[in-house]
C-alpha cells in the first residue's frame, strides 16, 4: 500500500469510517502483515459466546473485526476454503446508517419493540447477504454452491419470510446464473424490505409533528423478528455446505451504542437468548452504550449471558502487555516501510530518547541510591525511590523559580507509549506528525532526499509534536464536542456537563502538575483518584461523559477501610505533556470527597489552592472524616 510506504504511521481504518490524516484499508494480504495478534490478550473475541467489546475511538476494535472477517482468516488459516474456517464473519456497521435516527425515538406505542426488533432484522440480514455476494467463489464448484444456495433460497428463505407476514407471491422468478446473482437477489429483497419499513417510520414521525396535516399511515409488510427470521436463517444458510462451516456464524456488530434506545433493548433481549453456539454476537461500543434492559425488563448480565471486555481496563492493568503490543505494532509497520533495504530498525533506536536528559536523569538516580544508602530513602526499596522521585526532581529543577519546565523533553519510545495511555490510535497519530516533520526538516537540506532515508526521529520533534497532541485532546476536541448537535439534542444539560467536564480535568491535572514538584509530598506521581464517601449524582455524570470521552477510565482499589474495593479514576496519560506530569512507571493516586470535585468543575483555581493549603497527612484525617460524617449523620 502506497500511503505506508510514504509514512509507516499513517492510521489506518479497516472501514469506510476513515476522518481526517486516516487512510482506509480494505487489503486483506496488507491487513494480516500489520496485524499484531491481539487476541493473546483478548481470548474470548475469536471463541464461540456473545461479547461486548468496549473501548474509545482508536483503541483497535474496528481492526480486530476486520481481521475476524473471512478473507483474513483464509490467510491466517492457510487455506483457500470457507467452509474449512472456525467461524464464519460478518461485519454490521452501526455507525453512518439509517436506522438510528434519533427521530426515531418519537414513536414510543406498544409496538415500538416489535417493529425496531424488524428494522434490525432487516438490516442485518440486508448486510448480511450483501456480504456473501463480496466472497472469492474462484475455489469453489459453483454448479453445486448454485444449486445449493437455490435450495436455501426456496426451502428456506422464502419459509421464514412467509412466517413473519411477508407475500411471497410479488418476489420475481429467482433464477440466478452465478453465486454472486444469487446472493444480491436476496440481498435486494432484504433491501427493499428496508426501505419500506423505513418510510413508515419516516412518514409517521411526520404525522407526529405535523397531525393536522397529515393521515396516518399504515404498515402492512412483513414483521421480522430474531427467533423467527434471522437466527434461523443463519441456521439454514450452514446447509450451503460446499461455502460455509458447520461452525458458529460471528455478527460483528461495530459502534452499538449508536442504536437508539429501543433498538439497545431489541439487541440486548437477542444476547439473552444464548444462541451463541449457533450465532456469536460481538458488539463493540465506545464506552457510551446506555443500558442492558431487555425487552421483559431485565437485565442482561456478564459473565451469565455475555462476557465483556474494556481494552483500556485490560491494557492500563498490565502495562508490559500494551508496551509489548505497540512494540510489534510498529516493528511490523517499520519492517513493512523498509522492505527490501537491508535496514532493520527497531522502535527504540527508530524514537530515540534525548540523551542529555536521560544523562541528567541517571545523575539523579545516583544521588538517590546514596541517599537511600544513607538511610534517608522513603520508599521500601532503592528502586521505589527512584521510580517515584528521579524525573520529578529532574522537572523540578527544570522549572526552578520560573515555573515552566518547558525543557523538559518527553522523547523516547517507551515515553511515548506510556503516554498513548492504552489507546493505539494515540501513539499512531502523533508519531505520523512526527514522520511527515523529519521528512521536511530533512529536505529543507537536501531536496533528493526520499521518505525511506528517514531512520529516526529526533528527540525535539517527538517533545514538539506530542505536546502540540496533547494540547489538541484537551482544547481542539473539547471544542468540537461543544459543538456535538446529537448529543445536545439529547441532553438540555450536555453543554453545561462539557464545560464542567473541562473544569475538572484542569482542577485534577493542574494539582497534579503542583504535586509531581512537592518534595514535602511522598507520593509526587500520581494520576488517578477515588471518591470519599457520598457520590453526587452530578458529579458521577460528569465523570462518566469524562470517561466516554477518554480523559479518564475506570479502574478499581481497596477501600480506605480495608473492606472491599472502590471505584478508582485514571486520568489519560496523553494529557501528561500538557501539564507536565510524568507519565512512565509508578503513580499514587489521590482520595477526594465529593464536595471538593464538586467545587473544582467549578473554579479550577480555588480547587488547586484550597488542596496545596492541606499537607499530605491531613488528606488522609480529611477524607476519613468525610466518610465517618456520611456513614453516621447525626440527628437535628
């Protein structure tokens, strides 16, 4: 692929989903040779069972389901067979369709499941089929696969339409000439079906708005539903024995939480039926999916009905898997870049660490080993100390009295791996910026210069990039966010909960930036917090829309007590350049009662100033005390 011989960081999207600096692939040979085998880490993804896979924007999960899909299983297989594979893929895109359009939600009567439950049936069963007539048949005796897919076609398919109320008699003479025909009749008669129910739906908001205008419209199609119709069919379709494997069919269905309301409550019920050794649901979400209700009211459950999986909880927990991950990620892009030059590169020579810097670094280190030596070390072991105190002292002596730490470079790739925070797309983007400005830098001196003599990126370019990257996440995408018509749509509160939102991650990172030079303090380090007694329902939301969004995610810690565990918020590592925290190894974390993030999504600075007012020790009597006035409120 051209683009990656251009720039080895170039991110790429499997779909049609691609924005801006992103590059679609569809490659099936390319995607293989990039893809690292995530699934070590994720083992219940390619095995038989429903699975909600939840993860921000850029995580990996769109990738992963690609690499799930047929044509890429050929070739890791090693076999040119379908029916040879262990599951059979199909990707369901959420994202950019017509049935989740909020207006939808209007309709609220008795037969909202029931036709939303048909709207999805349809649809999926519309991608579904679309799917087949993309296959490679080139292997395959297509007289029998005909044959057989005619049989399906009379025996089955045109069975379970009749059931579910549709008239068969209208549908044309099926007479295809070749597999691919075959499918897209099909394909088209699920299509139409489609757009039929969508114009009911379309025509009777618009009574909805408009009563006196308009007469109502009645729906007379056919009413599809899971049990009755697609599952079923998924069923029927094995007997095509000469294509597809008498194995589980996977429904890779991508960004669920884009459903309406009612269709969460249709997909959920469908997870309930446990029908995965037949049909597996994968449903990615980003983190903002809205409830588990099912139709009869309740509650789907993990690991009962389904397993779940948040990427950034699996990767935050164990740092050396992620680092590893990225690690093959960019050998694999770099060995892809460099083919056939006889160069052989690895991330760490190719993101160099700022050697002066590193050189300072490694003098601290030293006084602190003798310190320790002297009996003056805080932490159990010389390691401990050098983890929690070696680049805090070092940014302390950068800012000196001006405060600015400016020189502090955060280069390296270990460095910036920390810094993505579990999240791929972050270390990609900014090391794509960083490619594109060595180039130049490297052509402004000699213009003959091509992509491939780039073999490393200086330390003041990854530093410049990664901050300016930084700034983005927290200024450019907090400003597009203000601007999210759907979501303010949504919610009369949203704007105010983004300006809150912001507030609070300037109150929390900009104490943290005070604590990371506070030698009074034993834990300078730290990243996270846990809320102290009584959550406020506001504040709760505010984090919640945080941790949707990425700036934080969810971990959890023994209670203060020592009875039980509490809810533990990370702030995203990629805000680190922006207020000079140190991102790499050992953090603390930070206990807050509720009324204090309560008044720091309000004034940022009262918040900072009112914390640095209290010394470490009297945190912990503090927040204690706020737990002791919750637990035991006394009588008026």
């Amino acid at each position: 692929m051209e683009v990656l011989k251009e720039n080895p960081f170039v991110v790429l999207t499997p779909d049609d989903k691609a924005v801006h600096n992103e590059v679609e692939l569809s490659n099936a040979q390319i995607i293989h040779k990039l893809f690292v085998d995530v699934f070590e880490d994720f083992k219940s993804i390619p095995q038989q069972g429903h699975v909600f896979l939840n993860g921000p924007r850029g995580s990996g999960k769109s990738m992963m389901f690609r690499f799930l899909l047929p044509d890429c299983q050929l070739i890791d297989k090693k076999t040119v067979n379908y029916n040879e594979l262990p599951f059979f893929s199909i990707h369901i895109p959420i994202k950019l369709t017509s049935i989740n359009n909020p207006e939808y939600e209007l309709i609220k009567d008795y037969g909202n499941s029931i036709f939303n439950e048909h709207v999805l049936c349809i649809y999926f069963a519309d991608l579904i089929f679309d799917s087949f007539t993309k296959l490679n048949f080139i292997n395959l005796d297509k007289e029998l696969l005909l044959s057989q897919i005619s049989k399906f076609y009379n025996n089955n398919f045109l069975k379970r339409l009749k059931q579910c109320g549709g008239n068969i008699k209208e549908l044309p003479d099926f007479n295809p000439q070749t597999p691919e025909e075959a499918f897209s009749i099909i394909q088209e008669i699920c299509s139409d079906l489609f757009v039929e129910a969508n114009q009911y739906l379309k025509r009777n908001v618009q009574n909805l708005k408009f009563p006196n205008q308009f007469s109502a419209v009645q729906y007379n199609g056919p009413l599809c539903d899971y049990l009755s119709f697609l599952f079923p069919l998924l069923k029927d379709l094995k007997q095509i024995s000469s294509l597809f494997p008498n194995k589980p069919f996977f429904l890779l269905i991508d960004d669920a939480d884009n459903l309406t309301d009612a269709q969460v409550v249709v997909l959920n019920t469908w997870v309930s039926y446990r029908t995965n050794s037949e049909v597996s649901l994968k449903i990615s979400t980003q983190l903002n999916y809205p409830s588990y209700n099912t139709i009869n009211g309740t509650n789907i459950d993990s690991p009962h009905d389904y397993y779940d999986i948040n990427i950034l909880t699996t990767y935050s927990s164990s740092k050396d898997i992620y680092n590893k991950r990225v690690r093959q990620i960019i050998e694999r892009r770099l060995n892809f870049f460099y083919e056939g030059k006889g160069l052989d590169i690895s991330p760490d020579d190719f993101f160099p660490n700022d050697l002066e810097q590193e050189k300072r670094i490694n003098i601290i280190k030293e006084c602190l080993r003798e310190n320790y030596k002297e009996g003056n070390g805080r932490g159990a072991t010389v390691n401990d100390d050098i983890k929690r105190y070696a680049i805090p002292d070092y940014i302390k002596s950068l800012k000196g009295t001006s405060k600015s730490g400016s020189t502090f470079k955060y280069a390296g790739f270990d460095m910036l791996v920390s810094i993505s925070s579990g999240v791929i797309r972050h270390f990609l983007t900014p090391a794509s910026k960083m490619f594109n400005a060595q180039f130049r830098d490297l052509k402004l001196k000699n213009d003959k210069l091509q992509p491939i003599d780039v073999l490393l990126i200086e330390p003041s370019i990854q530093n410049e990039e990664i901050r300016n990257y930084s700034i983005v996440q927290l200024f450019d995408e907090y400003d597009k966010y203000t601007k999210d018509k759907l979501q303010l749509a949504k919610d009369e509160k949203y704007l105010s909960k983004i300006a809150k939102l912001r507030n609070l991650i300037e109150s929390i990172g900009g104490l943290f930036s005070e604590y990371i030079t506070s030698t009074e303090r034993s834990e300078r380090k730290v990243f996270s917090f846990a809320i102290t007694g009584f959550v406020d329902p506001e504040l709760k939301e505010v984090i919640d829309l945080g941790v949707r969004l990425g700036y934080f995610h969810k971990s959890t810690i023994g209670k203060k007590n020592g009875t039980g565990k509490t809810r533990l918020y990370v702030l995203s590592r990629i805000l680190a350049p922006h207020f000079l925290l140190d991102p790499t190894s050992f953090a603390g974390y930070q206990f807050f009662t509720s009324e204090k993030l309560m008044r720091a999504m309000l004034k940022p600075d009262s918040f900072i100033k009112e914390m640095l007012k209290i010394k470490e020790g009297e945190e912990e009597k503090e927040t204690l005390q706020a737990k002791f006035d919750f637990d035991y409120p006394l009588e008026n």
